[in-house]
C-alpha cells in the first residue's frame, strides 16, 4: 500500500482542515429537499432557503444553548430512532414499529400488546420498559481547530480526552461524545443527557401500527398508523434517575404544539431527528463494493427469512416470537433490494464515474490541489482491492453462520456472567446474571424453527464460502452430512430450552458450557472469524480513511461557495422541503395523501399483514372521525414530503413553518432506495403518518382522549 502522503503535506492538509472548518462559518447557499443539516450552523448555512420556503421561524428558535428551543423535544429514542415531546409531563411519541421491540418485551400470551394494542388509563396502569432510554441533546460545540491543531496522533489523541474531560466536568451527570464530521474534517463535541425510566403508555394494534408489514413497506401508497406513545420519568429534581415508584413525569424544556389544521401540497415542512448513516461521498470502488457485500446479504436474508415467515404463520405464538427479528431482518433486505434496482434504474455508478472524472480534472489543473487530492480517488480504490475478498467472506459468515441462534443463546449466557464477573460480582451472582441474561435470550427462541434454520445456513455456507475458510467441527466439512450432524447437535445440547440449560448449568457450572457441542461450533466459528480478521490488512483501512477524508475535502474545496451537508451519523440533524405527489413512471401519478379509504380497500382478513380490526370498521362505516376529519369529511391517514431523511429517522416529528407537529416520519419510497447514496429529488419522498390519524386512534379508537388533554393541540 502506497503511503498517502508525507509529513509536510499532512501539514499543509492541517492546515486547509482547519480552513475549510472556518469557511463552514461562511454565508452559502443552500438547496430545498436535499440536505441533512447540523443545527448550530442553520443560521449560516440554511436561514434564508428556509424562509424562502415559507418557514417562519429563526434558527435561534430552532436550535439554541442559551433557551429552550425546538431541538429540546426532540430525543433519541432507544438506540436507533428519534422520538418527540408531546406534553409537559413526559409524555412522548414515535413510530410503532421504533417501539416494537419495547412492546414485544412487555408481552406475552396472556397479554399480547402486540396483536391487541394496549392504552394505559391512567399514570398507574403505564408499564416500565427495562433496558429503554430516552437521550436528549444538550449541546454541541466546534472543536476543529483543537483537533485539526494537532501535530500527531499522539498529540491528537491527548487533546480529544481532554477535550472530553473538561466538558464532563463542565456537564456533571451528561454523557459527553466527541464525533466527527465531513470525513473526520470536522469535529464536535456533543453532550446528551440520558434518562432511564421509561413508560409505556399505547399503542394501537399491530394490524393498524404495522398494517401492510412487509408488503407494504418502502411502498406508497401507505395506510399505517406507525406510532407508540411512551412516558419519560425524572427524579423529584426532574434529573436522570432509574426506575422507581417515587419518580415523576420529566417536565421537558420544551414541547411540540400540534396542529390540527391539516395539510397542502406545497407546504413547507421540516424533520428533525436522528439519521443513521448515510454514504453520498463515496467513491465508484466503494459503491461497487457496497452493492457486493449487500448481494451476500440479500441471499442469506432470504434464505432465513423465508424459513423464519413459514414457522410464524404455523402458530401465533411463534409469530410473538420471532416478529422483531423477522421485522429487523427484512427491514434491511428489503431496502438493499430497492437500492440495486435504484441503482441501476440512475445509473448511480455512471453518475458517480462521471463526477469522479470531472473532480479529478479540475484537481489536476492545480499544483496544489494535486498534492493534496491527487491520488485520493485512486488510494480509496486500492485500499479497497487489499481487503476486498476478506470483507467479502466476513459479511458472509455475519450473514449465515453467526446468525445462528443457538450459538447466540450460549453467547447470552457466557456474556452475562462474564460482564457480572468484570463488574466485581462474586461467582455466585455471575451465574445467576448469566442464566438471567439466558432466560431473556429464550424468551424469543422456538428450537424446531432454528434447527431448520441452522441445517439451511450451514448449507448455504458450504456453497458459498472458500474452501479454506471452513470450520473444523470435527470431520470434513465439505462432505459431512449436515442434516446428521445439526440432528445430534440439537439432540446433545442444552441450549435447546431454558428448564434444560438451568438445570444442567446449576449442576455443573461453567464447565457443562464449555464442554457442550454448541460450544465447539462456536469455538469452530470464532477461529474462522480470527482467521479473517488475521488476513485485513490494517494499512488499508488506515489508507482509505486518510483518503476518503482529503477526497470529502477537495469536494468542500470544489463546491465553495455551495453549502454541504455532512453524512448522517446519527446526530441531530433538520431537513427541510414541502408537502409533494410524484410521478414514479409514465402515466403514473401519486397523491401527495392517503385515507382511511384505502386501509379498507386493502383489507385481506386472510392474510395477517392486512387484517382491519372490527372496531376501526365500524368508525369507518360510522364516519364517526370528529375533530380529525378534512375538510371533506375522509380521514387522512398518511402523506408525502420530500424531506431528506434516512434510518434513524424513524419517528421524527414533521413540522410545519410554524413549528407545529403534523405527523411522524416513518419511510421512504421505494423509488429513493439509493437515497443513502444520491439524493433524487424527484422521485425521494419521506412517507409520514398523519397527526390526525394519530390523535384519532388514540382518541376514536383506543379510548385513550384524556391524553389529549395534556398535549397543546392548535385547530
């Protein structure tokens, strides 16, 4: 691998770094639609777009450290979605599907809330969700220049942890990140403030927050009620505190007003939230790379979930069981398979090829720009060929063999008792923490349902994978019969049921665990995992990130005078655009809305994914929608924007140029697949449950109305 670059040149790329920092200070202008913007430099880089679109409030309103702004109703909700402040007293809400896993934890067979709904009548029957946080943005602060100042990764290093340390003494009982922007050009330090007692409050049932499943889903038009409603507890100092019966709802800083008054195309709108990840500064190596490992995954996926889907519909109580992991398995399937056919509907490579192309040129015209991006497009592609094979055979061994759950229910068990050991627990207590976190772990396993799956994966591998990166499980794996072999592995193992594994850990400890077959697997797949990781080579990896950051800096040096946008990386960001229809293909044209109208439309009672509950038709019949009705007496139930958003995003308030919630994001369309990596601003639409529809299930439908008394609702 060639060396990248030499030391006066990383100083003359220090030096451009802290420049370009300065610059992003600068007045530019800025698109409608596309951009992911992070909030402390709205007042820069997005003020006049955005009052040219009709918003009507200023950044400062928006986003301040100084007084409560709309940024503090906003939360990360869990570990990947964002959710909202509704009410001065905690109450909080996001999609159905961000509070799946919560509401699948809660539930059981008895108390299915999952297939039932549930809305808690009063503050004494909402339920504590273990494990769930709720994360608020405190602030966030430029520490380029300190960073960028930095004469070596040791003096680098050095400055990051103090920088952090002084700003966990300056934020006493705050979680203090420092994250990187722009390819590591730019740099922050953010501080959160988490809470730990968390409530559940409602949700409607599945076949109304998950109505469609997976046929639905990345589709328009859309009939989903996405949302769950939660509760965030503080102590009696409205601080972080964990759960006790003695907390109280959180007063937040702010709240969200919502509107009533309903929707036009044309209108303004903006999402606040938390994007995942998104990758529009990628090279042509590393997209073609990107759609290879996703190729991998694709098949693999499909080959699980087609097993999992023929279980779930045997038995109701499996489909409880494996409905999040099915959910969080086909969620990405589905997307990658929209993103390939994206990519090759706009020539996404050839675009990018072509960009590329003209980058370089205008690099080359320079003596300057040439030794400071000269190579950067040619360094991502080789440091991408060094570890290319290996990437490959590890995203198929995560895909397959990893994914085998018996060796994940060993997993549970070891970790638990291993982190109980590390937090200074005596051996007793570990195994206790250990057949804790075992019993969790079997909550959602159904053996006969992974048996099949496990003989498939092993298969599948076998297939698929390099001879030489086979596991040694005792005899050739090439020519061993699986079906034998997974028959005796699910026969002599413990792991198969929790009574079992009890049973059998309490009599003799540890060792039992050590010594069972799942163990060898696991042993057999870990030293293939090793084997790969001993074959990456780390110059590359080191190679690419220096490049990826000087070619993102030549882009920002290219485009001067454009405002960019930073890659999600699941901060706070705000997009903004209007209320839009589109046209996917010829003679086709989509509506900017959906009604209830087409949830009875789409209403299969055979099929589980369009099941409409009684009680929802009878409204309908009734037309009984009061207060949340249009102007033409439907009821809306979703629309179209064409915010930028992407995963993460889940759950994000939709506001208008007033500030005020119209609904809740919750998709994309399956057209805008490639979004992650090219913004196509005529056909990328942000899907969005309406508020109306919303306040109507929980009012209409799930009796809950008293809840609207504590919301600030604007007719």
């Amino acid at each position: 691998m060639a060396n990248f670059i030499g030391y006066k040149l990383f100083i003359d790329m220090r030096k451009l770094f802290v420049s370009i920092a300065a610059a992003l200070m600068l007045g530019f202008s800025a698109m409608a639609d596309e951009g992911m913007w992070m909030l402390p430099l709205l007042q820069k880089l997005n003020a006049g777009a955005m009052k040219d679109l009709g918003c009507r409030l200023t950044p400062d309103q928006i986003y301040s450290v100084n007084h409560s702004s709309l940024k503090d109703a906003i939360v990360i909700f869990g570990g990947g979605c964002t959710g909202e402040m509704i009410s001065d007293k905690g109450l909080l809400v996001t999609n159905h599907h961000c509070g799946y896993s919560s509401i699948q934890q809660l539930s059981s067979d008895e108390h299915n809330y999952l297939e039932d709904g549930f809305w808690a009548m009063n503050s004494n029957e909402e339920i504590p969700v273990p494990g769930l946080s709720v994360t608020f943005l405190v602030n966030m602060s430029d520490v380029t220049e300190a960073i960028e100042g930095a004469k070596s990764d040791e003096e680098r290093k050095a400055v990051s942890e103090a920088l952090v340390k002084d700003s966990e003494e300056r934020n006493p009982g705050c979680d203090v990140e420092l994250t990187s922007f722009y390819n590591n050009n730019v740099h922050y330090i953010i501080v959160y403030k988490v809470f730990r007692d968390i409530r559940f409050v409602g949700a409607p049932p599945a076949s109304i927050g998950k109505f469609g499943g997976e046929t639905d889903n990345w589709m328009w038009p859309r009939h989903t009620g996405d949302f769950s409603m939660f509760r965030v507890y503080a102590g009696k100092d409205n601080e972080p505190a964990e759960y006790s019966e003695d907390n109280v709802p959180y007063v937040p800083k702010q709240s969200l007003r919502i509107s009533l008054k309903g929707i036009n195309e044309g209108d303004y709108t903006m999402i606040m939230g938390y994007p995942g990840r998104t990758q529009r500064y990628q090279t042509e190596a590393q997209l073609n790379h990107m759609m290879a490992l996703n190729d991998i995954a694709i098949e693999a996926r499909t080959l699980r979930q087609d097993i999992m889907w023929k279980w779930m519909e045997k038995d109701p109580s499996i489909r409880l069981k494996y409905a999040n992991k099915y959910a969080g398995s086909a969620n990405g399937w589905k997307k990658w398979i929209g993103e390939k056919k994206a990519f090759k509907d706009l020539n996404i490579i050839e675009k990018e090829h072509d960009k590329e192309a003209r980058f370089q040129k205008w690099v080359d015209k320079n003596k300057k720009r040439h030794g400071l991006y000269g190579t950067a497009i040619a360094d991502i592609a080789a440091g991408i060929k060094a570890n290319e094979q290996v990437d490959l055979d590890v995203k198929l061994l995560s895909e397959t063999l990893y994914r085998t759950e018996l060796v994940n229910l060993s997993s549970a068990y070891l970790g638990g008792r291993n982190r109980s050991l590390k937090a200074g627990a005596d051996s007793v207590t570990a195994e206790a923490a250990g057949l804790e976190a075992l019993k969790s772990a079997f909550e959602d396993y159904y053996a006969p349902l992974d048996k099949e799956e496990t003989a498939a994966l092993l298969k599948f591998y076998r297939e698929k994978a390099r001879p030489e990166n086979y596991p040694d499980l005792g005899e050739d794996f090439a020519t061993m019969d699986i079906d034998k072999y997974v028959d005796e592995l699910f026969r002599t193992t413990i792991f198969t049921s929790y009574d079992k594994a009890k049973e059998a850990i309490e009599n003799g400890g540890k060792e039992v665990t050590l010594h069972d077959p799942v163990n060898t697997l696991a042993t057999a797949l870990v030293n293939v995992f090793v084997k790969l990781r001993g074959e990456q080579n780390p110059d590359a990896a080191k190679s690419i990130r220096a490049a990826s950051k000087a070619y993102t800096a030549g882009l920002m040096e290219w485009n001067k005078g454009k405002a960019m946008y930073p890659d999600a990386n699941f901060t706070m960001r705000l997009t903004y655009g209007t209320v839009k229809s589109y046209s996917p293909k010829d003679a086709l044209n989509y509506r900017y809305y959906s009604t209830i109208y087409g949830v009875m439309e789409k209403e299969d009672p055979s099929n589980y994914e369009f099941i409409v509950p009684n009680k929802l038709k009878q409204l309908y019949v009734k037309r009984d929608y009061g207060q949340y009705a249009m102007a033409d007496g439907n009821l809306p139930c979703c629309f179209l924007t064409t915010n930028d958003i992407t995963g993460g995003n889940s759950g994000s308030p939709v506001l208008n140029a007033d500030g005020e919630l119209i609904g809740l994001a919750f998709d994309g369309n399956w057209e805008s697949m490639s979004s992650d990596v090219m913004f196509e601003p005529d056909l990328q639409r942000c899907i969005c449950v309406d508020i109306r529809y919303v306040l109507f299930l929980v009012d209409k439908f799930g009796g809950a109305g008293y809840l609207l008394q504590e919301m600030n609702i604007a007719k």
